[in-house]
C-alpha cells in the first residue's frame, strides 16, 4: 500500500495538487476517467466495427469498469485470470481468447468459461481447439507479415505464414466452425500503411483457402501519445482500415482490440528525483517499476518537472541521464531526457500517457517500486 492511499480526496484535481497536497515520496500513477472514457467513445464513434480492449495493457479494475461503462463491448483475454476477471466486472461483454498457445486446462477453462471466439497459429494448437470446442466456435487463424511500421513488434512471436493461415483457414470451416482471421501489426504502430498490407494479405489468405470469412481482427497496435509534438492520428488509420477492407469481394465485419491505444494516455506517473549525482538524475522509480516498456520502445518524452509546491520549472533544457533507484546499472532510461537546467533534489517529473503495460509489470525488485495508484479530473 503506497502513501497517498486512503489519504486525499478520491478525486484530484490534477498531479500538482498531489504534489502540493502529499509531496509523496514513492512513485503515483494517476489516472483520469474522464480522458478513459473520452478515448473509449473515440474508438467506438471512429473505428468501423466492434472495438474490444486488450485487457494485457491494464487490467486495473477501474479502467475495465469505466471501459464497459463507455460502451465498449469486448474484451481480448490472454488467460483463465483475464477470463474471469472480465466475467466478474463486465459479466455481459464478449471475451476473444487471442492469446494463440493455450494448455488444454486453460482450454477447459475457458470453455466452461463460455467464451466462443479464438485465435491460433499452428496445426497443434488448432487440434486442441477441435478437441475440446462446441461446433461452431469462431475460430481466427493469426498471420504475420514482414512490414515495419510499429515500436516494437512484441507479436512477432506468434502468427503463421499466409500459406498455414489459408490451410488453418480451411480446415476451421471444414470442421464446422466459424472461420475469421486476425493479425496484431506490433505495438505503437503511428503509420496506417501497415494495415492496408495486412488487410490485403487477409483477402489473398481467404482467397487461396477458398474460404469467404465471417470477422477480421486488425489487432491492437493503435498508437498512443507518447512523444510531444507528435500526436497519434487515430482517425487516419480508422479511415485506412475502412478503405482497406474494401478490397474483399464481401467485407467481414471488423474488430479491434486495442490496448494501448485505449488506455495509455488516461494515466500518468508522478515519480520523484531522489539525487543528483553530477548532472545524472535519479528517480524513485525505473525500469523494474512503472517504466518498465521504455528500453524497448523508447523515451515517453510528454514530460513535465514540477516543484514540491506544484509549480513548473521552466529553465532552457538540457540532456539529462536519468537512472531508476534499483543497484542495477540497467535501470536507466534510453539515451537522455531534455529536463529543465534549473531542476532540484526533491522535484517531482511526471511522465504522461503512462498507463500501457507499467501497473501491470510493476516489481517490487530491490524492495522499490511501492506505486499507488490515484484517480485525477485532469492531467494540468
Ligand atoms: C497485446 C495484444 C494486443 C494489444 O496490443 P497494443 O499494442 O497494446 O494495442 C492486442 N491483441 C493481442 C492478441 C495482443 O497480444
């Protein structure tokens, strides 16, 4: 249990009246509803098909309940926890199972669990299905492709070639199931090209299986806002989709699951600087802690250095190494950050667009990364 719990109001104003208010010492997530449920009726009113959310990213409950609250109706779950934690806060919700390698008791699972759509990469795995599926289950063969566009492509370990996706394609309808296709383009992926490559190949794929498809998941991948100055433009990769998907003699219907794109920027991470040490900054949290993606994808540059009094330090920047508090040397940041000159022991820097795959792979390693977590009206 971190500081600020149980203390403060249940919503704050922003992370300065944290700041002000609790000047906490070990590192707050932050998270705003509002900017959740904004993001939510984005995807919903701009995405042309059914938007789910890949619970992976966070599966805090008050982001699940507030997403399930802004109408969004599915869910992609990865294991028998994520099943049934969807089962308990959006018991009405669809549940993909997308996660394409499953033991047979997590089949068993999620069966019982009543979900009735999955994903799956490999003839292996395609036996299970059939061996423990009712008739009639939609059944999505992942393919990928060798096309750039993303951050970091953490699909790359699933998805079979075009040529298996067909024969996988095939056989889900030959043994009475409902055939769909899926494919995840790798996380943080601003360009919309990527998809009109992957939606193409999915055409082609149902064309040479002989196989009209029923839905076709064009994944997660949607990025957030990570870097300042270069604002995701959802809107343009909806359009590209919906153009794209044109290229089927009969369009499936369309799904996405975001992640990231969903959930990212309703959060961020107010961490503290402990030392300064020359001119290399150390933070109470890092790498080990609510910033745990960054070495593989790269700085969240939207950075905001505030004072104990809650005040922006405003000097001319200059680069900066910032290190986390753990005795690991790799527990620091990419490259440099640009932080204000004038920036002081006991500052606070707050990371915004925070809230992808941080909460949730959060450690306790070398007895850090004590994160509360606290609901905002807004970020400023
Ligand atoms: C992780 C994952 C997602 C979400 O990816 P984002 O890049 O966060 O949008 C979607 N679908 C599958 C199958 C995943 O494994």
């Amino acid at each position: 249990m971190g500081l600020t719990e149980g203390r403060g109001p249940a919503l704050w104003t922003n992370p300065a009246q944290i700041i002000r208010d609790m000047a906490p010492d070990q590192p707050v997530m932050a998270f705003a509803p509002a900017v959740l449920r904004a993001q939510a009726r984005r995807f919903i009113q701009g995405f042309p098909g059914l938007v789910t959310y890949a619970v992976k990213a966070n599966p805090d409950k008050r982001v699940i309940r507030t997403l399930a609250g802004a109408g969004i109706g599915g869910f992609d779950v990865a294991s028998p926890a994520e099943i049934d934690l969807i089962g308990r806060l959006a018991p009405g919700a669809a549940r993909h199972y997308h996660n394409p390698v499953r033991s047979r008791s997590e089949i068993a699972h999620a069966v019982a669990a009543g979900v009735r759509v999955w994903s799956v990469d490999s003839f292996s795995e395609l036996e299970k299905l059939f061996d423990a599926l009712p008739k009639g289950s939609e059944i999505a063969p992942r393919f990928k492709l060798p096309i750039k566009g993303a951050a970091y492509d953490f699909g790359s370990k699933f998805g079979a070639t075009p040529q298996v996706a067909a024969e996988l394609l095939r056989s889900v309808a030959a043994r009475g199931h409902i055939p769909s296709l899926s494919f995840h383009p790798g996380t943080q992926c601003t360009d919309p090209l990527p998809w009109d490559g992957y939606i193409r190949m999915a055409a082609e794929i149902a064309h040479m299986a002989d196989t009209p498809i029923h839905r076709l998941n064009v994944g997660g991948g949607f990025p957030s806002h990570r870097i300042a100055g270069a604002t995701p433009d959802l809107e343009s990769i909806f359009r590209q989709i919906a153009k794209s998907v044109q290229v089927f003699d009969r369009a499936p219907q369309l799904v996405c699951e975001p992640g990231r794109g969903l959930c990212a920027d309703a959060f961020s991470l107010i961490t503290r600087i402990k030392a300064i040490r020359n001119s290399d900054i150390f933070l109470n949290d890092g790498v080990y802690g609510g910033l745990t993606e960054l070495p593989q994808i790269g700085n969240l540059d939207r950075i905001q250095v505030l004072t104990p009094q809650g005040l922006p330090r405003d000097g001319n920047v200059t680069p900066r190494t910032i290190f986390g508090p753990t005795c690991d040397s790799i527990d620091r940041l990419p490259g440099e950050l640009a932080l204000p000159g004038n920036v002081c022991e006991g500052d606070f820097v707050v990371f915004h667009g925070a809230g992808a795959y941080s909460t949730v792979t959060n450690t306790h390693f070398n007895g850090f990364g004590q994160l509360s977590q606290v609901s905002v009206k807004a970020f400023s």
